[in-house]
C-alpha cells in the first residue's frame, strides 16, 4: 500500500473509490464516497491523474468533468449492470414515446445516454433534482426502483419510469429482510432506494451509501443496523463506528449483496495502472460536451433536506 500511495505521489495522482470497493482499495484511496461525492471531488481535484477505483461509468463521468485530465480504470471489467440496460437507441425510442418529457437519468449510464439526457442525478439527489426539473413530466431512467421511490416522494409530477435495475440489489427480498428483522428486532433497518418498493417501505432510513455513514449518527443510542445495500460499505460504516454492529440485509453474511464488478479491481491493478498510466478512460468530445451539461445541470440545484 504504502508503494502505491508514494507512486501516486510521483506521478500526482489523486486515488478516488467507490464505498462498495474492497477494503484495501478503500484503504489507499484519497476519497472515498458515493457516485456523488466522487463527482464532485473530481472536480476540486488539482492532480494531473484520477485514478478511478470503481466501475466503467464513474471514471467516465470523472473524465467528463476534467477533460483535461488523465483517467484511468485501474481493470476494463469493471462494469455495471445497470448502466447496460438502457442505450442510446431505447432511451430514443422511450423519448419519441414521451416527447414532452423532461428526461432525468441517473448516473449509472453511460455517457453517451447522458448525453441525450436533461439532468443527470445520483441516489443522494434524485428527490431534489425531479423535484426543481420545471417541467412537470418527468422520464426517470434507467432504474426503475430508485424511480419508483422518487415518484412517491414528489408525487405532484408525472413520473414516467424506464424498466432498469441494478441485480445486487434487486435480487433482495423482502422476506429476506423480514427474516433478518426478526432476528435483531432492534436494530435500524437502513436501505438503499435501488431496492424494491417493499424493503424501502419497511426501512427507518432510506438513502445513498453515504448518506448512510450520516444516517447513522441519527440514532445514537441504538446500537445495530441492518444494512440493505451492497456489502462494501460495511469496511465504512465500522470504520466510523467501530463500537456499532452491522448486519447485511440479506441473511446471507452479504453473499448476495455482492457486486462482482465493484470488487474486480485489486491492488495489484491500481499499482500497474498508475505505473504504466494503462486504461485511459477517453470520451468523444461532442459526446462529453452534451453530457456535462445534463451533469451540470444537476450539481446546479440544491439539496433539499
């Protein structure tokens, strides 16, 4: 670890990691966020090199933001599911269906569907951005939980939802959960709005992955959370609360919050990586230039809270 983080040094790279990476990743990481916080430390970062520990579409969002700087994934398998399941032609044949709808997309997507998109949001902002869209028809694309929990929070829109899910959290039952809950009975139930509409609904807290960490310190004087969310976040949560316990939501010590994809990167990938500046994350201009602005856009309206 501690050669990776002098070779960051020499080659001024700044080491950013998804909450779902796993812990050493974590570990040597400058920040470490969710897809939010990681865009926005993109932008204030004055390296020459973003080393983009997460999946295909954050590190393009990464590069995005920073045309000028260099972008590297540390292993080109690292993709993502859900930013698959909607491209460029469905997203414009969902647009001819609803041309007089304002097309929000979350930031699990490829550029070149934000870039036919309006806004861009994250599952820390997605309530605030379909919230201040002025038009009051919205398309939420791609995933259809997040989009169907947005839709009940501002239910004065019309909210049209593209059929799109992530699989590690789609695959959570809400028996699962129940099962878990009755074995904690008095533990704080905290999920991610990817989930399906029943374990949301039975939540405490709903929210992002680092909206989690702050959820948290809401109940002090509980001492056990159940964690509905991919497993990676859990090296985060007992790191800021190491005297709490965290139980995964599936009943299954988190084999199946398990994203294969999110856990493809290891040390040895970031070392090569940064040594031989392999894997360069490059976007189309024009591509970038459209998508930018749907990002903008976003980063532009404030968080409610």
């Amino acid at each position: 670890m501690r050669e990776i983080r002098e070779l960051a040094k020499r080659k001024n790279a700044v080491i950013l990691a998804h909450n779902y990476q796993i812990p050493e990743i974590q570990e040597i990481a400058d920040h470490v966020g969710d897809s939010l916080g990681l865009a926005l430390a993109a932008t204030k970062t004055e390296a020459d090199v973003i080393v983009f520990c997460g999946v295909h579409f954050m590190a393009e969002t990464a590069k995005i933001l920073n045309p000028q700087k260099k972008v590297l994934l540390p292993n080109l398998a690292a993709g993502c599911s859900l930013a698959d399941s909607i491209t460029p032609e469905t997203l414009e044949e969902w647009k001819q269906n609803y041309p007089h709808h304002t097309v929000v997309t979350y930031v699990n997507s490829s550029a070149e569907v934000k870039a036919m998109s309006d806004y861009c949001c994250t599952s820390a902002n997605a309530v605030s951005v379909v919230r201040h869209v002025p038009s009051q028809k919205i398309l939420f694309t791609p995933d259809r939980n997040l989009g169907k929990w947005v839709a009940k929070q501002v239910p004065e829109k019309e909210i049209v939802i593209y059929d799109g899910c992530c699989p590690v959290h789609d695959v959570l039952r809400g028996a699962n959960v129940k099962k878990v809950r009755e074995m904690v009975p008095d533990a704080v139930l905290i999920a991610h709005p990817e989930c399906r509409e029943d374990i949301v609904a039975m939540a405490d807290v709903v929210c992002s992955t680092s909206g989690m960490i702050e959820a948290v310190r809401r109940f002090p004087d509980r001492k056990r959370f159940i964690v509905a969310t991919e497993n990676g976040i859990i090296h985060q949560l007992r790191k800021h609360y190491p005297d709490k316990e965290f139980i995964l939501a599936d009943g299954c010590i988190g084999c199946r919050l398990n994203c294969p994809y999110m856990k493809t990167i290891s040390l040895t990938d970031v070392e090569r990586a940064l040594r031989e500046e392999i894997y360069e994350v490059v976007v189309e201009p024009s591509i970038a230039d459209r998508a930018r602005l749907s990002i903008e856009r976003m980063l532009a309206i404030p968080r409610d809270n």
